[in-house]
C-alpha cells in the first residue's frame, strides 16, 4: 500500500515539474525567438561583408594583377636567355670568338631620403597617435593635456622637424629641389638629389655608358677605370667596391663584319662604380656631349635610339 502512495506521489512530482517546465518555456519562448533571430540576422551580416569584400578584392586584382611585374621580368629574361645561348652556339658553330667591351656604371648615390609616399605618411600619424596613450608623466611636466599632445606630435614628420628647425632653432636646410633642376641642367651631379643618377655619354650620336675596348692581358676593372678619364677627363674621382660585372649585353655583327673581323659580335660587360668627388667641365671632355641622368631619363634615350630600354631599365 505504501509503494503506490510513493508511486503516485512521484508521479505527481513529476507532472508538476513538467508543467512547471512547460509554464516556464512559454513565457520565456518570444525573448528566446528574438535572440535566435538577432543571431541569423547577425550572421546573414557576416556573410553579407565577406562575399563583398571578396569581390572588391577580386576587382582590385583585376585592375591591378598581382605578380604582373615580377611576370614582366621573367618574360623578358628568359627571351634574352635565350637569345645569347642562340648566339653562343652559332659562334661555336662557326668557329669565331667575341669582341669584348667593358662598360662603366658610374653611379652618383642620392643626397637625400627621397619623397614619403602618402601611405606612408598616413603611417607614421597613426603610430604618433598610438603612442601617445599609456604614457604617464610627471605632473607640471607639461602645462596642459593639449598642449603636451601638441608638443609631442610637432616633431613626428620631417617637414614638421625641419619648420621647428628653421624658426626655432634658425637652421636653413639645404634645398631638395636645385638650381639645376629648375633650370634643367643635366650636366652636374647637383640635380635629382632624391635618387641615383647616372654618368652617360654620347659618342656618334649615341647616348651610353663611357665604354672602351678590352686590351690583351687586361682585366675588367682595369679597363673600366680606364674607361672615365679616356671619356670626361681625368677630374672626376670614383672607387670600386667590386671587380665583378653587374651585367653582360650580347650583339652578333652583320655577316660582313663577321668575315672581315673574324668575329661573331661583341660582348660588352658592365662594371659599377660609385661617384666621389669632382665634375666634369663642360669643352674639356673628350666625348660628344655628356649628362647624368636618372634611370627613367637613360631608359627614355635609349628607346628613341634602339626602340627597346628593358635592359636598362632591369640593370638599373
């Protein structure tokens, strides 16, 4: 008797908590419906972004491929690779040898730190303004929370170093853009100060770099340092930081010349030297004419005379 009355007594137990389950989860079902709906909204956001920014991706790519230059390398490359194996073998075959040239890169470093870009400009305020937060001071140090702001981001960019400079400290700098830049002279080593610029020559209407004929028994960076003075004269100072050639350029003569010469072409070889001190004086150089002129500008002569500057484009 006393094993129903404890049966019934749980079962009642357990239809009361049923209830009191089924009482609960309705009044708490439409807060519960509104939580699982934000959540599918929020994810549905989610998606919503990343399929756009995918896309935007996909287009930005599209304007600009990635890899398109490092390909536009290899392309080249590879076709000139090509080219002198072909030439090498036809030499061999034919049983003729090579005319070797040496030519030299005298190369002016630039002055100064070229232009920022924007982006990094952008930078460099972001990382100034990160800075500033954590930083405890002594009190007094500063009169004020603005003021010390101010104070510390003033000398953040250069230009803002260079006006503190100038008004407090009365420093002029040394102007970036020269006399010779506006003027457009190229015959000086005081122009393009932001970049590397370059000692070119015309010999028969031809710009390039000051080149002369391999002796017998001579060695490259000896024909190269020859090379100078036999150009612009001997006032021009320069040293050698390698004997090892950056580049090598290949040409077959005509047939003609090959028969006349007993030689399939010439190999001229390109030897970097760095600027020092000195100038050339305009009348005393033994060349047509010469400039220094900065890549672009060499790349640009060179394609009106051959119609193709890759090579000095990539050697550069």
């Amino acid at each position: 008797m006393r094993s129903v009355i404890a049966a019934a007594s749980r079962h009642a137990n357990l239809a009361q908590r049923k209830m009191l389950v089924r009482n609960f989860a309705a009044a708490d079902a439409p807060r519960w419906v509104e939580q699982k709906k934000a959540q599918k909204q929020r994810r549905t956001e989610l998606y919503e972004q990343t399929q756009q920014r995918k896309e935007q991706v996909k287009a930005r790519r599209v304007s600009k491929p990635r890899g398109e230059k490092r390909n536009e390398f290899r392309s080249w490359f590879i076709q000139k690779k090509v080219n002198d194996e072909y030439m090498e073998r036809k030499a061999r075959q034919a049983g003729l040898g090579w005319k070797i040239h040496v030519a030299v890169i005298v190369e002016r470093l630039n002055v100064v730190l070229p232009d920022q870009e924007e982006w990094e400009m952008e930078f460099e305020d972001l990382q100034n303004q990160l800075q500033q937060f954590g930083k405890d001071y002594p009190k007094g140090l500063f009169p004020s929370a603005a003021e010390h702001s101010a104070q510390e981001t003033h000398l953040t960019r250069n230009d803002d170093i260079l006006e503190y400079l100038e008004k407090v400290k009365g420093f002029t700098p040394a102007p970036r853009i020269t006399e010779a830049d506006k003027s457009g002279d190229v015959r000086t080593t005081g122009r393009k100060l932001k970049t590397s610029i370059y000692l070119t020559v015309q010999e028969d209407s031809t710009w390039k770099f000051p080149t002369v004929a391999l002796k017998d028994d001579e060695m490259l960076l000896d024909a190269a340092k020859r090379a100078i003075p036999e150009a612009v004269g001997e006032e021009l100072e320069f040293w050698c930081p390698s004997n090892c050639p950056v580049a090598v350029e290949m040409m077959a003569f005509p047939t003609e010349q090959q028969q006349k010469e007993q030689q399939y072409g010439s190999k001229t070889f390109f030897i970097k030297v760095q600027f020092d001190e000195g100038k050339v004086k305009t009348g005393t150089q033994k060349v047509t004419d010469f400039a220094w002129l900065d890549r672009s500008e060499i790349v640009e002569r060179v394609e009106k005379q051959n119609g193709d500057g890759a090579f000095y484009k990539y050697l550069l």
